[in-house]
C-alpha cells in the first residue's frame, strides 16, 4: 500500500465498462415469467367483481348502509355508486391491463376507503377476530394485490403494452 488513493477507475469498474449505446438499442429485458405473474395478479383482482355486482343489484340498501357512516352520509347515492362502480369497473380494467397503474392506485385507495372507513370506525372493532385473522382482511388483501401493479405496470401481456408499443 502506497498511501496513494486507488485510481478512481478502480472503483466499481464493472459499472464503467459498458457502451452506453449498445444498452440503449437493447430491448427491455423481461423474462416470460415475469409477464405471467403480472397477468396472474391482475387477473386475481377480479375476486372484487362480485361484491360490486352484489352492491348494484342491491343499490338502495347499499346506500342505506353507506349512509350511516360519518363519510359516506354527506352524500350517500354519490359515494355508494362511486364504491360500487369502482368494484366493478377497476378490476376490469386491471384484468385486461388498461390503464393499469391509475386503476390500480385508485383500487388500492378504494379499498384502503373501505376497511378505514367500514371496518376500523365500527364501534366493535378489534384486531383480530375469534379465528384469529385480522378484522377486513380481505379488504387488505385487494389493497395488497393492486398496490404493486401501481408500481410495476401491467407488463406485455396487455392491451397497456398494446397501446404504448411495449413501454411501460
């Protein structure tokens, strides 16, 4: 050791030897399996479809039921066919990855609504239930399915990737 600072080249040399226009004209590298997993989980968020079907078939005591929350009773008829619209129109459009990232945000927020506002505000709240799982967890699950498809996009197996000839 000379006392001498290494070279600066020395220094993760691995990021300085590529060309920089050979990783451009590269396309992007997913793997199949990637693709499949996005499609898989988009298309898991169909599970929400037949509650928003249960609540337009039953749109009057639905509005009843959102007009006895704090939130929900400022404008009842808005606020029930907004939730129950969204139910229905979001998982469709996440299941054939159309306008993936905004419809899964806005699904993640809805049912991030719905277990704040339904679940955790009831008088009777707890944590856990008698069998031990948490109290709307299925609300929390719906969240945890759409929130990543927020952040990842649908993939190529989509009419978003269609429409932006591939980008995500």
């Amino acid at each position: 050791m000379s006392g001498q600072p290494p070279h600066p080249e020395d220094y993760h040399r691995e990021m300085y030897d590529w060309d920089e226009d050979e990783r451009l004209d590269r396309p992007e590298a997913h793997s199949r399996g990637l693709d499949f997993g996005l499609l898989v989980l988009r298309l898991a968020t169909l599970l929400l479809v037949p509650h928003g079907v249960h609540k337009l078939l039953d749109m009057s005591a639905f509005t009843r039921s959102v007009a006895d929350n704090v939130v929900g009773a400022v404008a009842p008829e808005l606020v029930a066919w907004l939730v129950a619209l969204g139910q229905v129109g979001l998982p469709v459009l996440l299941a054939v990855g159309l306008f993936t990232r905004p419809a899964a945000f806005l699904a993640a927020a809805l049912m991030a609504g719905i277990w704040a506002l339904a679940v955790v505000t009831r008088f009777d709240y707890t944590l856990l239930t008698p069998t031990g799982g948490l109290t709307g967890e299925n609300a929390l699950l719906l969240v945890g399915l759409t929130l990543p498809l927020t952040f990842t996009g649908a993939g190529r197996w989509s009419l978003d990737s269609m429409r932006t000839d591939g980008r995500p």
